[in-house]
C-alpha cells in the first residue's frame, strides 16, 4: 500500500528539518543554521496517531536564486509537491512575512492541494504574533515551536481529517535488499541511482558534494524489493571544512551499517587513488558484501583501460573477493547487470551454511596448510560452526587461539570463501579457545576438606 504524503515546503532556515526530525523522531535530516542545507527530498514514515499512517517529505529551501542547485532544489521540490495529499507551507514567526513568503504562497494555492500554514520559531504559541501571516491567503495559521515540541499535537490534529481514509492500516516492515551507493564526491553515485530508478530522483549536476544527507529510496525490480541508499560523497579529512560535510561523511558511514550490499564507485579517469582505498577498507571493516563499480568508462582509449585494471588488481588485493564492473552511468551502458551479482550477494551474505559442511571444510584446510605455531605451541583448530550473517561470522573452536597469526586468518578466509562459493562476500573469523576451562581458577575447599587437609598437614610433619 501506499501512503498518504504530506510535504514540507517553504524558504531556506526556517525549520523544516528540524519539524522532519520531530515528526519522524529521528535525526534522520541534518540540521543546522547554514541555509540551503536540504537538497533532496527526504523520506520517512511516521504515526500520526494510533493506527494513522503517513509519509512525510523534506524539501529543500526555495530562494529567488538564480543558480544551477537552486534550480534542481525547485525541480525536486515540485515533484514532491505532485506527490503529496498535505501541504506543510512553514513559515518563520521570528522573520514575519517575506516577499518569498508570498511568492511561494501564490504558486501553493495554484496546485488546488490540502495547504496548512506553519508558523515555527513561535515559542510561547502567542497567536497575536503570528497576524500578519493572514495576509499569505492560506487560512489560520498553525503556530509551532519544532525545536521546543509545542504545537505539534494541534498541527497533527489539524493534519488528520485532510488525509485520505486509507490511511488506517498497519505500518508495513521495510523489506528488500538494502544497498548503499558509497564514493569520493563528482564520481556519478546519483546519476547511477536515477539510471537505475528511470527517473530524476536525487539530484545530478557535474558538480562535487551535491548529495549531503544519505537518501533512501524504495523501489522494486523483477519482484525483489531494494532500498538504495544514495549517501554524500567522502573526501579525506583534510578537506572537509564544513560542519555540515563532517555530518555528512558520518550518515555515509552510517549507511554502510544499515545496508546489505554497497557499491563503491569510482571515477574511470582518476583510477584507484588512496582514498578509494580508505573507502574500500571502511567497508571490509564493516563486513558488508561489496561491488566495485568503475564509471566512466566509455570516455577512455584501450591504453587508459589497461592501466586502470593494472592499478585495480594492485591496489584492490585486499578484498579481491569483490567483483568489479565497468559501466557508464550517464549512459546506462553495464547498469542493468549489477542487479544479479547484487542479488547473488545478498543471498550469500545472508546464508547460513550447515556445520558438517564447514567442518568437511575445516579438514580440507588443515590438510591443505597446518596451522602453523604459536608462541612455541602447536595451534589446533578442532571444530567450526556458523553464529551470524551480514556477514557470514564462523567461530573456530581449538588449542592456542589467542595469536593467530594475520597471513593464517587470510588463507582462512580465502580457502572458505572459495569453498562456500561466496559471490562478493567477506566473512568474519572468531576464535574460541579449547584450553582447560579450570586455569587459573582457586579450588575452593569445603570446610570438611580443610579438617582433612590440616590432619593430613600435621601427620607430614610428625614424620
């Protein structure tokens, strides 16, 4: 089913984000006083009130700017407003009326669309402040204080007679494979996500770190339901200087744990540089299944080819069990063939494996390399067993586990993998030591042990 929507609408900085947040009971939108920060139209599904659904969008400020973001942040925002059963118009109570404020008021009343009026920065809720908002032609004005949660229950009240009566059903459970677009900026992650969605979803323009909240968008191919997660582009550390793009690169990274399978795209022109290969150890870190993608590829000659695969197979070693596509998202060209490895990682990440299996497997491995020693000692390795997925997590039981040595952890790992048949999938090593469970710990003795211990103690010393 699909929801009732309602859109959040309305200049830059005057707390649309932060009325998001509070509806959403989320930080899922950032927020901050520098303006024009909302680019993309964020999503979340909330209860309005028990057993009353809803989807509510964040849009980016609208300005009377002339300039290629302002144009794409009114673009988005007039496809959100086609979208919507409600109209949040939010206005500032602590600005009072502006000339924008009226512009915007008279494109709204021409969409013949359910409009409320929000005054928010109206702490107190004094409706003698809020008079000269009549004059925008929408009716009462609702006074708010999304910062301070006043108002909301009267707005929420206000909202539920305009939505459609469909909307009492039970709130449905994302479902799907979750996968999270990760790469430097200007490397072309959204434009990927708008080939893939056939649409103009998230903004596309050639210029670096458009993207700055990480966006979630459902969709369903082939009757398998995905969420792409469209995140803001990470640079290095040293060049991020604004607050807003440090908050940025933490969603990013944040989208890694909520996704299944990333992708991490790269620039075809740039090849391989260091931070792709930060980038790419943050995921292994993290455990999730991976696709490397190299876009751009159409623009390059044969010699720029082979030197972008000789870099890839140099400096990508340490997770060479990822697959590695060459398409041009601008294009379309290769898109279309990420979907059965994505779904193939999703179905190994997410595998349980029985444990006779590992175990014929284990043997195979001990066989093939002995575990080598340890501080002096003989490690054994006696059993393993499967304990988790996302990623698959496989706990060997033994002697002398403590220092495994980091080249025996890799063969490991590699000879599984390649036994399970695992398509883009790390797996996650444990160890759990077989070692007498009693060292270390004090025999307590019983007060009848002790007797017996001082009688014993006094016969020695007789003799």
């Amino acid at each position: 089913m699909s929801y009732p929507i309602i859109s959040l609408v309305g200049r830059p900085n005057v707390g649309k984000s932060t009325l998001f947040n509070r509806l959403s009971n989320s930080r899922q939108a950032l927020v901050s006083d520098f303006e024009g920060l909302t680019r993309d139209r964020q999503y979340a599904s909330i209860e309005l009130d028990n057993g009353i659904y809803c989807s509510i969008v964040d849009t980016g400020g609208l300005t009377n700017e002339d300039s290629i973001i302002d144009t794409g942040i009114h673009s988005q925002v007039i496809n959100a407003l086609n979208e919507s059963d409600v109209i949040y118009f939010i206005v500032s109570n602590k600005d009072g009326v502006t000339s924008l404020d009226f512009d915007i008021s008279a494109q709204l009343r021409k969409l013949k669309k359910n409009i409320i009026l929000v005054c928010n920065k109206a702490e107190g809720l004094n409706k003698a402040s809020a008079a000269e908002f009549y004059e925008l032609g929408l009716g009462d004005p609702t006074l708010i204080s999304a910062e301070h949660n006043q108002g909301i229950t009267d707005l929420i009240e206000k909202t539920i007679p305009l939505l459609p009566k469909a909307v009492e059903f039970k709130k449905p459970e994302l479902e799907g494979i979750a996968v999270a677009v990760l790469g430097r900026p200007n490397v072309g992650k959204s434009t990927l996500i708008n080939r893939i969605l056939g649409e103009e979803r998230v903004m596309a323009v050639d210029l670096p770190g458009t993207t700055r909240d990480s966006i979630f968008i459902p969709f369903e191919r082939e009757g398998q339901q995905y969420t792409l997660i469209d995140t803001a582009g990470i640079r290095r550390k040293r060049s991020v200087s604004e607050k807003v793009e440090i908050f940025s690169i933490i969603k990013a990274k944040d989208a890694i744990n909520d996704s299944h399978v990333v992708i991490l795209v790269l620039d075809a022109h740039e090849g391989v540089t260091e931070q792709d290969a930060t980038l790419l150890g943050l995921i292994a870190d993290k455990g999730r299944a991976l696709l490397i993608v190299i876009n751009k590829w159409d623009g390059l000659d044969d010699y720029q080819k082979s030197e972008v695969k000789r870099k890839l197979d140099i400096k990508l070693s340490f997770v060479n069990y990822a697959t590695v596509h060459y398409i041009s998202a601008l294009h379309g060209s290769g898109v279309g063939r990420l979907f059965s490895p994505i779904k193939r990682s999703y179905e190994n990440a997410g595998g349980r494996f029985p444990t006779s299996l590992l175990n014929r497997i284990l043997e195979q491995a001990n066989n093939t390399h002995q575990p080598p020693p340890v501080a002096g000692k003989r490690m054994r390795l006696k059993f393993v067993n499967q304990s988790d997925v996302f990623p698959p997590t496989l706990i060997f039981h033994g002697n002398h586990v403590q220092n495994v040595p980091n080249s025996y952890e890799r063969f490991l790992k590699n000879f599984f993998i390649t036994a399970l048949k695992l398509t883009n999938t790390p797996i996650k090593i444990q160890y759990k030591s077989g070692d007498n469970p009693f060292k270390d710990k004090k025999n307590i003795l019983s007060a009848r042990q002790i007797q017996k211990k001082k009688r014993l103690m006094k016969f020695v010393k007789k003799k």
